[in-house]
C-alpha cells in the first residue's frame, strides 16, 4: 500500500503538468495569429543600435587631415594621407586594417570635426584578406567645390601681392624724394666758351641773286648772195684821173657862227 506522501506527490506532479502546459499554450495562442517574426538574413536585417560599433564611415568634406585619430588608435591600423593647398586638401589615402581593428572607439572621440564614425554595417567577408584594408574616402584628389574655392582664394592672393608691390613701390620712391632734396647735386663747372665764328661778308645783291641769263638768239643763215655786199669802186673806176694830186674832192667846211 502507497503512502500519502507518494500520492501527494503524484498529483503535484501531474497538476504542475497541466499548469505548465496551459501556461505556454497561452503565450502560444498569444502569437498564434500574428505574422511570423522570422528574419530572412541576409535580404532581411533586424534593426540594430545607433551605438552599435560595427564598420567605420568617414565624412570627407568635414577632415581636415590633422591625424588625431591615427594618433589616438592603440593598434596603429589607420594610415591617411593628404596634400594641402592652403585651407583645401587634396587626398591621396584614408585606410583602415580590419585584420588588426579591435573595434574599440577609440578614434571617434578625438576628433575635432566630428568626421570620423562607427556605423552599424558588421558584415565584412572576403575570400581575400588584402581586401580587409579598407578605404574610407569617397573620392580621391580635391572635389569640385574645393577646386573652385582654391582657384578663389589663389586669384585674391595674387590680387594681394601686386597689391603690396605697388605700395613697397610707392614707398621706395616716397623714400627717395626726400633724399634727392636734402643731398643738393654738386654744382657743375661751366662750359669754356667758344669762339665766335667769324661773320662771313655779305654777298652782293647781284652776286646773292643772279639774273638767269636769256638765251642768245640764234644766228639767223643769211643766204650767200645777200651777205657778200658788192665792193666800192675806187677813184679811178668813178672817173677821176689818176694823174690828180688832189685826189677826190673834199667836202666844204662849214663853220657855224657863235652868234
């Protein structure tokens, strides 16, 4: 025969049972018409923490190249790179080593810009473990913006430098005027004087100006008849006789009377 005790026992037992049961067929009849919660991984993600510390993203426009954040990680697995032209920057590198990243922060908070943070993307797989040094920019060299603002700002320089010239120009010869008039110029000897030239004698007026001469008139061909004028006759041939002393005769002499 079974004690009391075993009976109890029994029946605790069997109540406990019942109870449990009724107990998950509630929750059970609680979810039973509800849509299922399964995830279909990885086309579906469940939704994760905005303090998740999953893949690193970096905010290019923000970096202003300072290295703190290479500095601050305890592993070294951050290497960047940048060429500065003035306030704008032209980038070469930005990588990080996931074969060495413990994922533990310390990067984020020493930035003074804020740039650099740990989103919630944590599924990083590769055949290839070169691709675990991942590159954080978004562009490599200088963006458009920054082209534009570096032309701006090299324009304005220049613009400043000629700006200086002028004025050291300026000053300099500020700077020599008073100096030319408290040294006067040494006085310089005068010139040994020449002598005069001796006037020339004026020429005469005919000498000063000559008539042109005219033209002689040519010759006019006087016909040989013309020009040969007949002899004179002598004494003899006109009558007289040759044998006459006296010769031809004289005109008469005339005298004129003073009164």
């Amino acid at each position: 025969m079974s004690s009391p005790t075993a009976t109890r026992e029994y029946f605790q037992n069997v109540w406990d049972s019942l109870a449990t049961t009724f107990i998950g067929m509630k929750i059970t009849g609680k979810y039973l018409m509800q849509k299922p919660i399964t995830v279909q991984y990885p086309d579906e993600r469940l939704p994760i923490p905005d303090r998740y510390r999953g893949i690193h993203y970096l905010e290019q426009e923000k970096c202003i190249n300072c290295l703190a954040c290479a500095r601050a990680c305890p592993i070294d697995c951050i290497e960047m790179d940048a060429i500065r032209h003035g306030k704008e920057l032209e980038w070469v590198l930005f990588t990080l080593d996931y074969q060495k990243c413990m994922f533990c922060e310390l990067c984020v908070y020493p930035c003074p810009k804020d740039c650099i943070h740990m989103g919630t993307e944590f599924a990083f797989v590769s055949y290839d473990r070169s691709e675990f040094n991942h590159d954080l920019l978004s562009y490599k060299g200088m963006s458009r913006e920054a082209r534009i603002r570096k032309r701006e700002a090299d324009i304005k320089k220049a613009e400043k430098e000629a700006a200086k010239a002028v004025a050291a120009a300026e000053k300099a010869a500020g700077e020599e005027a008073p100096e030319a008039e408290a040294s006067p110029l040494p006085a310089e000897a005068p010139a040994p004087e020449e002598a005069p030239e001796p006037e020339e004698a004026p020429e005469p007026e005919e000498a000063q100006a000559e008539p042109e001469a005219e033209p002689e008139p040519e010759p006019k061909e006087v016909p040989e008849e013309e020009s040969e004028a007949p002899p004179k006759a002598s004494w003899e041939e006109q009558g007289g006789d040759s044998t006459d002393d006296d010769g031809p005769p004289e005109k008469p002499t005339t005298y004129e009377s003073p009164f």
